[in-house]
C-alpha cells in the first residue's frame, strides 16, 4: 500500500540520521539526512488529518485576545483591579512576542512535534489557571503563562506545515488558514459576547480546554515527523537579549502615548534599552556555535525582503482592524455589537484572493509576481480610505475595505511561504517565528504610530472646529477617549465636531498607512523568483524513492 512505502522509507530515512556524520552542510550535529526524512512524500489523507490538529490549534492561538476583549469590563467587575486592566492584555503580548523566535528553534533543534505539543499544554494550562483567577494579579500571572504557550502555536503550526507540505503545494491549504483567520476575526467577539452574557467571564478561558484536548490528539496520533538529536548548547545569552529587545520594543509601543509621552524618559529608556540589547545580540549570534537566529538568513535577499513586507503588512493590518470599527461606529453610527461584523468585507477580500492566490501558485509554481501586485493593491487599500470622510457611505467603505482586504490576500500566506523558502529544512523553525515576529511587531508599532497620528489630529480638529463656542469646548475632557454612546449625550454642536475629527483622523492614519505600504512595494520588486521546492520533477524524484 502507499502509506506503507512513504512510512518505510520515512524510518529508513531516520535510521539513517542517527548514524549520519556531519558533513559540512549540517549544523548542531543534525545532517541533511533529517531534512530528507522531513520532505518524504506523505499521502493528502495524511495531511488532511494533521490539518484538523492544526487548524484547531490555529484558531485557539487567534480566538484568544478578540475573545477576551470583550470581556474586559465584566472582569474589572467581579475581580476588581481597574488601574491594572491594560496588563491583563499586555502580559499576553509580551510573553507571546518574547518566546516566538524561541518556540522556532528549539522545534528546529529537538524536533517540531515535542516542541509543539508542550506549547498547546502550557497555553491550556495558563487557559485553565486564568479561568480560576481570584484577583486580578493571579489573572495577569496567568495571562503571562498562556502567552508564553501561545508564542508556539502560530510557529508551530506553521513550521510543522513547512516539514510536511513542500512549498509548490502548500497553496492547496492555503485557503484553510485564511478562513480560520477571518472566522476567529469575525466570530471572536461574537462568541466572547456571548459567553460572557450567557455563562460567566471564566467560561473565556475555559472554552480553550476542549478545543486543546481536540487539537492534542489529533496531533499526538497523526503527526508523524523523524525523532531530532542534537548536540548543539542552546544559546541562553542570545535568546535573554532578544527577548530584551523585543520585550523593550513592545512595551514602547504599548505604553508610548499612553501612559508615558513619547519623549519622557521611560520611553526613550526603553528605547535605548532595546537598540542596546538588540547590538549585543547581533554581536552574540555571530560568534556562537548555533545562534537562536541565525544572521547569515538575512544574506538571503528574498528573505529579508519578504521580512521587511511581513512587517509592513502587520503595519497596515493591525492598525485598520483597530481603527476602522471605530469610524464606522461613530462616523457611520454602525452598531458595536459585534464589531468583528464590521470588518467582514476586508476579510471578504483577503480570503478569496488568498484562495485564489495559493492555487495559482501550486498550478505554476510561480509566486514573486503576487508580492509586487499585492503591495500596490494594498497602498492603493490605504490611500482609497484616506478618503473617508463624514459624507462617505457604508457601501463606498466597504468597497475600500474590500480593496485592501485583496491586497493583503497577495501577502499573507505568500510571506510565509518566501521566508520557508528560502532557508534550509533545519532552519524551518526559524524562518517561521521569524515571519511571525516581524508581522507582530510591525502590528504593534502600526497601533501604536496610529493612534498617535489618530489623537493628535482629533484633537486638532476639535479644537478648530470648537473654536468660539466655549459651551461645546467644555463638553468633553478627553475627546480622544468618547464612545459612540457617551457622544449621543453631548450638544449637536459637538457630536458634529467631532464627526469630522474623527474622519480626518482617518484621513492622517491612512496617509501614513499608504507611504508605508510603498516601502513594501519597493521590497517586493527586489524578489527573486527561485524554484519552489516539491516541484513536478522533485516530486517525481521523492516518490521513486518512496516506493522503494
């Protein structure tokens, strides 16, 4: 039977690792054998069934924060603690940035599968522990262990998806991710609403329990992946400044404008902090024997530039799912409700050329053309949405939104596929939380440019707007944190007003979204078009051996 053959011939590749020498292309003891035992030729039936693990644990590691959202003022409720609500967010996010490039290389050192499995099981722990929170500091504790799992499970799943499908046919499941994350986008809020409504706040935490067991036993019984040995010492000093540096850059972006000026001296310490730690890290991993990542990746041009388009996309990404909602809400007077609803016609877009893109992709084995037209369609997204203004309808916005939702369906998973690409089947791990890591943290530094640029000009708008009438002047202290409820209490004059500042904010975010998006342009003219491994020939080639 097949199955049998490709199994056969997977175990004699991983006998042979075992008793493979080094022989100059290899690294921390691993040799080339692991990476052919990694690409054997496995069944669609086998790949389809290690999908559901994936899948499943795909939306538990997107569900979460957009779940949680919602529930926030529920939790300050019960458990008290207001002044400490943002940490209940932060703590996530700074454990999940940290350990991501960490999560990659140890599955790259000691196998994809171990790796992977301990990530979900701490992340359903952390679930568990955060559900049974007494006070609002066991709750951010705990927040802080979930993102710690959390960080593997993005890289896992898509490092694992890197060992099992070669690239040329990976546009087939493509599609799968692209609707997870327009289905966790959509229907998290909902669902957070919901359970927080109907059973209790803790009930947020716990829906992760059943998803996780799902998602363990479907991998624990189908994924089948070559046992790793590695000699290699991990690199401790490299990873604790990296994590320096990212924990730095986060945290600038989390409280930058927030509750610290831009220019005070917390932020600009954490700003030196970070360029600090990230040179010495840079120094470290060039004398170390296995670095946690790996500089001579960068010499790749096709992944440094896909790494530079990955940043831009979280950019732009991040920062109109935030900001978006928020003039449809108050501009438009959309209902909050569900505000994933809102984004919907974006995801629209994104999904079906996402679709699209990845069939065309396995059909030719072409790809560098989609970057270049998906980086032009999404600074063309930005800058039809820099036209918002109070006149504009729902339809036009929406037909906006589908525009740069398409431009980013060019990109999304095209990233990924590049970074995978272009690195060594040893080095999947990395090239993956790699990836992950730029489009993070250019989400973070996108929210946090915007809402700057966003508060800045609102407050310019009404202050113009306003001038003369101190009676609407004085309406609202703080007109930057209005919701739409709170703004139908206020005069005429001043809900007005504030329309048109928060339509020219958009005006100013977007702008500045689509001089960005033109940085990924130039990056993606500077592709190269290199062979997609697991072509018509390679393929063939794999399954003569399979069938030996």
């Amino acid at each position: 039977m097949p199955q049998k053959q490709v199994g056969t011939a997977a175990d004699s590749s991983a006998a042979a690792v075992e008793g493979a020498t080094a022989d100059g292309s290899a690294a921390a003891g691993l040799t080339t054998d692991k990476e052919s035992a990694e690409e054997q030729v496995r069944s669609p039936r086998e790949i389809r069934l290690v999908m559901i693990g994936l899948v499943v644990t795909m939306l538990l590691a997107m569900l979460d924060n957009l779940i949680v959202g919602t529930a926030m003022p529920t939790i300050v409720g019960d458990l008290g603690g207001g002044e400490h609500l943002s940490w209940v967010v932060t703590s996530y996010t700074l454990a999940t940035a940290a350990s991501t490039p960490i999560w990659g290389k140890l599955g790259d050192l000691y196998g994809r599968k171990g790796t992977f499995l301990t990530s979900i099981v701490i992340f359903l722990v952390g679930s568990a522990l955060s559900g049974l929170s007494q006070n609002m500091n066991e709750l951010i504790g705990f927040r802080a262990l979930q993102g710690l799992g959390a960080g593997g499970l993005m890289v896992g799943v898509m490092s694992i998806m890197g060992a099992l499908v070669p690239p040329r046919d990976r546009g087939k499941y493509q599609g799968m991710f692209a609707g997870v994350m327009a289905l966790a986008t959509i229907g998290g809020p909902l669902l957070g609403g919901f359970i927080t409504d109907h059973f209790s706040w803790h009930w947020i935490f716990y829906i992760n329990l059943p998803l996780g067991v799902v998602a363990l036993a479907v991998v624990v019984v189908t994924l089948h992946l070559p046992k790793v040995r590695s000699t290699a010492r991990i690199d401790y000093l490299g990873a604790a400044l990296l994590t320096t540096g990212i924990v730095s850059l986060t945290l600038i972006t989390t409280w930058g404008g927030q509750q610290y000026d831009w220019g005070s001296k917390q932020i600009l310490g954490l700003g030196a902090l970070a360029v600090a730690s990230l040179i010495a890290f840079c120094y470290v991993e060039q004398r170390v024997e296995e670095p946690m990542l790996p500089l001579t990746l960068f010499k790749n041009r096709n992944f440094t530039m896909v790494s530079v388009i990955g940043f831009i996309v979280g950019f732009v990404m991040f920062g109109a799912t935030v900001f978006l909602p928020l003039y449809q809400q108050t501009v438009q007077g959309a209902s909050a409700t569900n505000s994933g609803l809102l984004l919907m016609p974006m995801m629209f877009g994104m999904l079906v050329v996402s679709l699209v893109v990845g069939q065309a992709v396995t059909k030719t084995g072409k790809y560098r053309i989609f970057p270049i037209i998906g980086t032009i369609v999404m600074t063309g997204g930005m800058l039809l949405l820099s036209m918002l203004s109070t006149d504009t309808t729902r339809f036009t916005s929406a037909c906006f939104m589908v525009v740069l939702g398409a431009g980013m369906g060019f990109l999304m998973q095209i990233t990924m596929l590049v970074s995978q690409n272009s690195v060594e089947l040893k080095d999947m791990g990395v090239a993956s939380s790699t990836a992950t890591l730029f489009r993070t943290i250019g989400g973070s530094f996108g929210v946090a440019l915007f809402g700057a640029l966003f508060n800045n000009q609102v407050t310019s708008t009404m202050k113009e707007r306003l001038a003369g009438h101190p009676e609407a002047t004085g309406a609202h202290s703080d007109p930057g944190q209005l919701t739409p409820a709170a703004l139908r209490k206020l005069p005429p004059l001043f809900q007005d007003a504030y329309h048109h500042a928060v339509a020219n904010g958009m005006h100013t975010v977007f702008l500045w979204g689509a001089a960005a998006s033109v940085i990924s342009v130039v990056a993606a003219l500077f592709l190269r078009e290199v062979a997609l491994r697991g072509g018509p020939r390679e393929a063939s080639e794999n399954l003569e051996v399979a069938a030996v």
